[in-house]
C-alpha cells in the first residue's frame, strides 16, 4: 500500500474518474435536459450533437499538436483547461442560457468537448512517462487503475442524477457542482505529476504513422472501437423497442459498466501472466460469444440480456485497459511525441462513435424503425442482427488484426 501511495497512481485513478464523468452525462442526459427545460426540439439537438462530435473527432491530432507546443508550460495550461471544463459544465446544467438555449447548449459543449479532450491526450501522453517510471510491466499497473478509476467515474456519473433527484430539484445542476469539485480535486492530485520537458517533434503524426507496429495497433484500435459504438448507439433503442422494457435501461447500463470497471483489474494481471496477444485474444472471443446471443431474445427477456451485459461489459474492461496500455508501450518504443500519439489514438477512437451515428440511424429508419413506437417484425429484425452481428463481424476483423500484429517490442 506504501509503494502505491509514493508512486501516486490513486491520482491518476482519480483523475480518470474525474474524466470519464464527463462523457456520460453529455451522451445520455443533455439532449433530454434541453428538451425538456427549454423545448429544443429533438431533431435540432440532433443535428447539433453530430457536429460537435464531427469537430471533436477532426480537433484531436491539432489539440495533440497543440499540448506539445505548450509543453514547457503544462501544469498551468492543464489547471486553466480543468477550471474551463468545470465551468462549462456548470453553464451547461446549471446556469439558466442567457442566450438562445440552443446557442447556449452548442456553446458550453464546444467548451466541454474540446478541454475534455485536450485534458485527455495529455492525460494519456504524461502516463507513457509515468510507466517508464514504474519499471517491468509499468504501462500495464498503470492501465489497471487508471482505467478502473475511469470506469468507476462513468458508474458514479450514470448513478447520480437518480440519486440526486431523490434529494433535490434540480438534480443536474447538483451533478454539475460536483463534478466540478471533483474535478478540481483531481487536478490538484494530478498537479505535482506533469511533465514539462515533452521532446517537440516537427514530423511526430508522421513518425508514428510511419512504424507498421502503429499503424496495426491504431487500425486495431478504430476496427475494437466499431463494435461499442454500434452497441452504444443502439443500446436505447433496443431495450426500449426489442426488450420493451425501457425503465431497465439505466440498471442495464450501470451494470455493464460496473462489470467493465470490476473486470478491468483482471485483464491486467491475465495480461502480465498470458502476454498481451492472448488475452486481447480471448476477451474479443468473450465479447462475440456474449453479443450472439442477443440474437435469441424476445421481448421481455430482461435477466437474460443483464447476463449479456455482464459479458460484454467484462469484455470492453480489456478494451479500455489493454488496448491504450499497448498503444502507450509502443509510441514509448519508438519514441515518438506522446501527445501526437495520443491526438491520433482520440481521432481514432471517436471517429467510430461518429461514423456508427451517421451510418446506423438511418439505416434503421430506412427499415421502418421508428423510436417509441410500434415496429414491425421487419423492422425489430433489422434492429436486432445490427445489434448483434455487425459488432461480431467487426470483432472478427480486429482478432484477424491482431493476430497479423507483432505485439512483442510494444
């Protein structure tokens, strides 16, 4: 207990938790805040988030490029970004829009978004510093608690508002207070921890692009990212149209992401014993076999599709574990610009979610799906095999992947 306590990773787990807090409240509860207080219509929040996403996932490598000309000056750009992100969270949830409530909204989420990521790349670049420091086996120690921690903030972030509504009227407003406590907290844990003296590099997007290893590590990356987003996209509307049981919505997401974060230590220590490629390996296996099944499903069948859940869910703790610890271990290897590395791995990563957006929403309304209302058989049908089969398939691409990428100097 000494050792992790001098070596400080609870601040990186903290820090993490702090992060991940952010993302799901954005994703679930904004759009129907704003409709619901203010009456934005659906269809233009739609419109809306999918821009924003589309400029969150250009800006990544430029907010990479970005930390690594300010890296002499880290620790207070980072202290600014955590503050700015705190207040736009604030403004977001509990400030009343003192202009056109969309302008508002498009506003504080350019905010969030950008000091989200910004805050994120440096995030993951000051860890492959942090792993050298750690000796044999650094960047996976690393990995276990800061992506335990990240999991554990997504859980507390799903949980709050319906804890808070319990006690409050305004529950969000409550959530976005503490949030930016919390937030201050892990940026005060995390100020002793940053690097100032991050090597520039003029060519650093092209001198990771330009290893093999990378490139394959990335493509695994953005192929093992695919299925989540397709899942993610569509988990709602499943539960609500497939299983009809829409109120198990939030218990189901709690408990995926509770089987992620308490696998995800596991991961790690099977890593350490069966190497990376092996267990990488098995959790793609375990997350195909899991989502097969949703196949069999019918309405009602809410036990069975938690079981799912647990699955899947342990399966994606490997992915946010293992995955990034991979990618740090090489960018360390050929040591390349940690930030721009991580700039690409963020594009790569939410270039998936945007892409599953535009691709699978219409092509269910094209099928006839239509959100809170009764479906055909057709239409559930298509629903259902893109919920199951389109991220087996996608699986079965990142396993052939991996298995053509030579992880031993990564």
């Amino acid at each position: 207990m000494t050792t992790v306590v001098s070596e400080r990773l609870w601040a990186y787990a903290l820090f993490a938790g702090a992060l991940s807090s952010a993302g799901v409240p954005l994703y679930l509860y904004a759009p129907k805040f704003y409709f619901d207080n203010y009456g934005v219509g659906l269809a233009t929040l739609g419109v809306a988030l999918f821009c924003l996403r589309l400029l969150d996932v250009v800006q990544d490598p430029l907010l990479g490029r970005l930390s690594t000309v300010f890296s002499s000056r880290r620790p207070s750009v980072l202290c600014v970004a955590a503050f700015v992100l705190s207040s736009a969270m604030i403004g977001l949830f509990a400030v009343e829009p003192p202009v056109a409530p969309l302008l508002w909204f498009v506003l504080m989420l350019t905010l969030v978004f950008s000091t989200f990521s910004f805050l994120t790349i440096n995030f993951y670049a000051q860890g492959v510093a942090k792993a050298k420091r750690l000796g044999p086996a650094g960047h996976l120690r690393l990995a276990r608690w800061r992506e335990t921690g990240g999991l554990i903030g997504i859980c507390v972030a799903s949980a709050s508002p319906a804890v808070f509504a319990a006690v409050s009227s305004v529950p969000f407003a409550m959530f976005a207070g503490v949030f930016a406590a919390m937030t201050c907290m892990a940026a005060l844990a995390m100020a002793g921890e940053w690097d100032r003296d991050m090597i520039r590099q003029p060519q650093a997007f092209a001198h990771v692009l330009r290893d093999r290893t990378a490139r394959q590590i990335l493509l695994i990356g953005l192929v093992n990212a695919a299925p989540v987003a397709v899942t993610s996209t569509l988990f709602l509307f499943y539960v609500e149209s497939r299983l009809t049981a829409p109120d198990a919505a939030g218990p189901l997401l709690l408990l995926f992401f509770m089987s992620a974060a308490l696998a995800a230590p596991l991961w790690t220590f099977l890593a350490e014993r069966f190497g990376l490629k092996r267990v990488l390996r098995a959790a793609m296996g375990l997350a195909i076999f899991s989502l097969f099944w949703v196949l069999f499903l019918n309405s009602g069948d809410v036990i069975a599709f938690g079981v799912i859940c647990v699955l899947s869910g342990a399966a994606v703790g490997a992915d946010m574990t293992l995955i990034p610890a991979v990618f740090a271990q090489r960018i360390a290897h050929i040591g390349a610009s940690t930030t721009d590395g991580f700039g690409l791995w963020s594009f790569v990563s939410k270039f998936s979610l945007a892409v599953a957006a535009v691709i699978l929403l219409p092509s269910l309304e094209f099928a006839g799906f239509r959100s809170g209302q009764e479906n055909s058989a057709a239409a559930l049908g298509v629903l259902t095999w893109t919920y199951a089969l389109v991220p087996c398939a996608l699986k079965l691409l990142a396993i052939a992947v991996l298995q053509r990428t030579d992880l031993r100097e990564s």
